[in-house]
C-alpha cells in the first residue's frame, strides 16, 4: 500500500497520520484503536516503531542541536549527596541527565553503574560525601524516577549568560516526565527506555507543533 511516511506500509497514509495525531494527543493504544478501527496489535507495533524513531531523532538532536556534552573523564571525584532516599528497586533503570540550553538529554545507565549507585545510596547519609564512577561525571544528575530521586552533580554544561540554569531545566522535566511514565513497572526496562526517549522529545520540541514535526521527520525518512 502506498504510504510515504512507511515502507512497506499495511495500511494507508491517512491512517497514519491519524496514528500521528492522536499518539501527539497523548492517547493510549486503545483509544487510538478504537478511533482509527485498527487492531490495537497493529496500532502497538506502530507505535513501538515511533518511539524507536523518535529515540534516534533525540541523539541527532543532542549532538546536532545542543552540542552535548560527552567526553568522559577518567577521575572519579566526590560530590554531595542530595535529599537522601533508600535504595530503590531494581525493576528500573536509573538513567543519566544533561541540559544544555534549556534541552534535556537523558542516558541509561549501564547495569553495573545503577547497581553501584544504588548500594553507595544505600550505605550513605544525607550528610555524607562519596566517589562517583567516572561514566557518571559528565552528566548534571543521576535519576530514578520510579523513588522520584535525583542525585544532584555539579552542573557540566553551565553556558554563559544562560537564562535557565541547569538544574531548573531538570526539575522542570522530572516534572513533565512522571506524569507520563507513572504505568512504567507495568511494562519493563525495555519500555522504560522508549518512553523515556519520548519524554526527552517531547519536552525538547514543546513549543512545536509536534504532530507536523513527526510527519516532517516521516516523510523526509520513512519508517521501515
């Protein structure tokens, strides 16, 4: 079928657009099932390929647009705990946060660097100080939203004369993000990570029009 926003397409263009629009609107599968007379399998597989678009769109938006930051020094240094919470579960991923310019960029932390943390937090005090692993210096925090915890670094993307200040674009997006991810422990890390990427996306591009900068971005690269 004849679609120029997917290759190979099973359904038609003005289905697609649909999926587009409502997945902006923030609907669910269901709904945007019930409203396109899809399959909601249909409409799921469609919107797993979304997000996994989405999610390279944020990594060439992060090293294109906002110049991130990704140099990673070999010295682990000591910084100061924040507000202090025990360990949390270990059914999500803490991920890695940077904001550059009022633009948030986020990274999974690899498995053995969250469990670190974890077990670090866990031993400390809320007056205590301890060594970071040297893949987390070059981000502002490190974050667990499950706890809604936020580890606080000092800020590595400070620019000059920059209006919002680092940590006020994080918390700004935390504040956005948990509304969105509050069903995570239902579906898993794997999900976790695609809705994070969405989260990230959205945020970034809030003062668009987000349904024509998808089908932009579609148009101009078909899904597969």
């Amino acid at each position: 079928m004849k679609n120029k926003y997917v290759k190979r397409s099973k359904i038609s263009e003005a289905k697609f657009r649909k999926i587009i629009m409502y997945f902006a609107l923030e609907l669910d599968s269901q709904k945007i099932a019930a409203l396109t007379s899809l399959n909601r399998n249909t409409v799921n597989r469609y919107l797993s390929r979304i997000r996994g678009r989405i999610a390279e769109l944020c990594e060439t938006q992060a090293l294109t647009v906002s110049g991130r930051t990704t140099v990673k020094t070999g010295q682990p240094t000591a910084a100061p705990v924040g507000r202090f919470l025990t360990a949390p579960p270990d059914s999500l991923p803490v991920f890695g946060i940077q904001s550059r310019k009022a633009h948030i960029y986020t990274e999974i932390l690899s498995n053995g660097i969250h469990l670190k943390l974890r077990r670090l937090i866990k031993k400390g005090s809320s007056s205590e100080r301890f060594a970071l692993p040297p893949d987390c210096l070059h981000y502002d925090g490190i974050v667990d939203l499950n706890s809604r915890w936020l580890y606080r670094l000092n800020p590595v993307s400070i620019q000059d004369n920059a209006t919002v200040g680092p940590h006020d674009s994080i918390e700004e997006f935390l504040g956005f993000a948990r509304k969105r991810l509050k069903t995570i422990n239902a579906h898993g890390a794997d999900h976790f990570t695609l809705l994070l990427k969405e989260c990230e996306y959205r945020f970034n591009n809030r003062d668009d029009n987000l349904y024509q900068l998808l089908l932009k971005r579609f148009r101009e690269n078909p899904l597969a």
